[in-house]
C-alpha cells in the first residue's frame, strides 16, 4: 500500500520525463558497463585462437576494469554534476562509452587483450551514469519520496539482466563483436532521447550548491561518509561484483549441468547460452526489487530493512559457501543473494539523501565509488578463490564475513543517527 500511494504521489509532483530519462540512461548505461562479464568466454575462446590464453587472473582482471574505473569515475562525474549539472555530464561521459564500443566493434577478433582493457576502461564511463542518474531524478522530488524516486532510477541495473538474456545469443549467431555493434546504437539512441527528455532541477526546486575541493575533503573526513561507504560497497559491490562474474561462475562450477538442461528442457544446446540464461534470472531479482527495497525502507526505516537484507545475504553466502548445493539449489541461493543485494541498494539510498542532501550529488559519487570497488574487490576476490584452491568456498566466505561487518557498523551507528540528524530528515530512519 505504502509502494502505491508513493507512485501516486509521484504524479503530482517532480518531472516525470526526467526520472523516465534518468532510467533509460542508467539502465542502457549499466548494460554496456557489464558487457564483458556474459561475453568472458566467448572472447577468451577468440583470443586463445589468436595464441592468448587467458588465466583466472587475467579473466579476473578484465571483468573488474570496468567496474574499478567506473568506481574512480563516479567521483568525477560527482563533481560535474556539482559543477555543470546532470544532464551535461551525462552527455559528455555517454560520448565517451558510444566511442569505446564501437572501437571494439571495428577492432572486431583482432583486438589485444591490452586493447581489452583500454575498452574496458572507457565502459567505466557507463558505471559512472550512477553518479548522474540518480542526482538528477532525486533533485526533483521532496525527501519523502526519495527512496521509492532513487529505487525508480537505480533500477536501471535491469540492464544487465539484457546482457545475459541477448549477449551469448547475438554472439553465438554474428559474432562477440556484434554485442558492442548493438551497444553502441542503442546507446547513441538513449544518447538523443537523453537530450530530449532530461531536464536539470530549476532553482526553485532544487538549488545547486557547487563545492570547493575542500568541501570535498571536508565530506571525506565526515564518518558517516565512510559508513555509507562500506554498506554500499556491500551491497552495490556485492550486487555487481556478482553479477559481472556470474557467467564465469556458472560455467566453472554447473557446466555439466546447465549443457544437459539446454539439451533436454530448454532446447538450447549452447551451453553459453543456458549460462546467460540463468545468470539474468538471478540477477533480474535484484535489479527489480531495488526500488523495493527503497519503498521498504521509507515504510519502515533504512536501519532496519539493512538488518534484514545483510542477515539474508550474510546467511545465505555462507550456505553456498560450505553446503554442496545441487545445480537448483545454487540457482534458488542466487537468486535470493541478488534479490536481497538489490533491496539492500534501495535502503542505502533511502538514508543517503536524508543525511547529505546538500550535497547529493557528490555524495552519490563518493559513495557510488565505493560501491565499485566492492565490486571490483569482489570479483579478484572470487578469481583469487578460483586461482588457488581451484573452487570458491574462501571467495564466499569473505565476502559473509564482510557483511556481517557492515551489519555491526549499523548496530555501533544507529541510535546516533537517529538522535540527531535523522531527528530532522524529514523521512524514517
């Protein structure tokens, strides 16, 4: 009930085609962002052919470029918005991913592993669009509604879900190099809608308060700034770090089992194919619910819907962790992981406005960064457990024993949020 009314209120408040414009710019731009992770062994098949073959490590590395640089990135693109506004840094960071996927689309098999990760660097640009998508459309609306409007654009992560469902199909039949052929139309497509559609705050809605750099250190020094940073790095890093090695995963561990469903229930022999299949499955629980979690959060405060989805997450790690779970199960535990990882990233950003309102837009790109070097820290972390015990039994213990951290972070931060600023945010805490 709490979810419908905040939809109702939405239409009679804020700028729909800006919040519509934020969603399609963050969700094409996340799609490409996470490009490598549902091609990794479709291209590492093309290079070992050219004579390069790629380790764990290497794999590893290439899949954790784009997330690492569009971490660092989201600081910038902070700043810009602080600086010039959303909608010109979104334009200028778009450019730069529509020239990055078609260089590797005209590079097609020939490209290097090092020219792999110079692409992969620019696609950072993309996971940057967090630090503008999401500052745009919140500017607009008041702080009541911050979490249902922020869940609205974060939900763009629906992209990667596209990534899995279309990108092993497209480069079965025409090539991995078509993959980015397609990104890149579709983005320059959202890149015109974009212009069209977005439309900055005005200053009666919403006043810009642009920041010296020592605003910006002065926000470094804030603790909150750090909490924020390490439940975000949780559940954002956890989400896409998940998300962009969850084809490598599956292939590694289930290939047996996914090649036999293909042949006999799915009618898709491809295994790389069956993998992208169930890699969106999972990761379509979390880039839906989201903006559940944000509403969840409004209703019944962001303390204490994280409790609840760090504990899932927390417990849920551990049992795929220590328990031999069949092909099924591992889905159902996938699944549940991302689901609870989304919600989670609504509830962060359901707190976030209310304790740094003034300073949105940089907050979401400090805290964006670090959400992306999670997501970086994460996939080593899972290459690593790959590389050395040849499973990933340690992978997902560590990243547990990190939730449950964040958990005691809330537990040693609650009661002093809510006896101060939460006393005045206007929304519960």
């Amino acid at each position: 009930m709490a979810n419908i009314k905040a939809v109702k209120e939405l239409k009679n408040t804020g700028h729909w085609p800006t919040l519509l414009a934020a969603f399609l710019y963050f969700d094409f731009s996340f799609m490409v962002w996470t490009m490598l992770g549902p091609l990794s062994t479709e291209i590492s098949e093309s290079l070992a052919t050219h004579g390069f073959m790629m380790s764990a490590n290497q794999k590893a590395t290439l899949l954790s470029i784009p997330i690492l640089s569009g971490a660092l990135l989201r600081i910038l693109l902070g700043f810009g918005v602080d600086k010039m506004g959303p909608k010109k840094t979104a334009l200028i960071a778009q450019g730069i991913v529509i020239a990055s996927l078609f260089y590797a689309y005209l590079q097609g098999e020939s490209i290097t592993y090092g020219e792999l990760l110079i692409v992969a660097f620019g696609l950072g640009f993309a996971g940057a669009s967090f630090a503008v998508a999401l500052p745009q459309a919140g500017q607009w609306y008041p702080p009541k509604l911050q979490g249902v409007v922020l869940g609205i654009a974060g939900a763009g992560n629906i992209g990667v879900v596209l990534d899995f469902l279309f990108a092993p199909k497209i480069a079965e039949l025409w090539g991995w190099q078509a993959v980015f052929l397609v990104g890149g139309v579709l983005s320059a497509i959202i890149w015109v809608a974009y212009l069209f559609m977005a439309k900055d705050a005005p200053a009666d809605v919403y006043k810009p308060n642009p920041k010296k750099l020592s605003d910006y250190l002065k926000l470094l020094r804030d603790k909150d700034t750090w909490w924020f940073n390490l439940f975000y790095a949780v559940s954002f890093g956890g989400f896409v770090g998940f998300a962009n090695y969850m084809k490598v995963y599956l292939m590694n561990v289930y290939k047996h089992d996914m090649a036999q469903i293909g042949l006999h229930i799915l009618s898709e022999p491809n295994v790389k194919v069956v993998a992208g299949y169930f890699g969106a499955l999972c990761i379509f629980a979390g880039a839906l619910l989201r903006p559940v979690g944000g509403a969840i959060a409004d209703k019944m405060g962001g303390v204490k819907s994280l409790y609840l989805f760090f504990g899932a997450v927390a417990a849920l790690a551990i049992i795929n962790a220590v328990v031999p779970l069949p092909f099924w199960a591992a889905i159902v535990v996938l699944f549940l992981i991302m689901a609870n990882l989304g919600m989670a990233n609504g509830a962060v950003f359901q707190l976030v406005p209310q304790r740094f309102g003034r300073d949105i837009g940089i907050m979401t790109g400090i805290i964006g960064a670090a959400g992306g070097l999670g997501g970086t820290a994460l996939i080593k972390t899972l290459g690593w457990s790959k590389g050395a015990f040849d499973g990933y039994m340690a992978g997902f213990l560590i990243f547990a024993a990190v939730v449950l951290v964040a958990i005691v972070g809330i537990s040693l931060v609650k009661t002093r949020w809510r006896t101060t600023w939460g006393v005045t945010a206007g929304g519960r805490i």
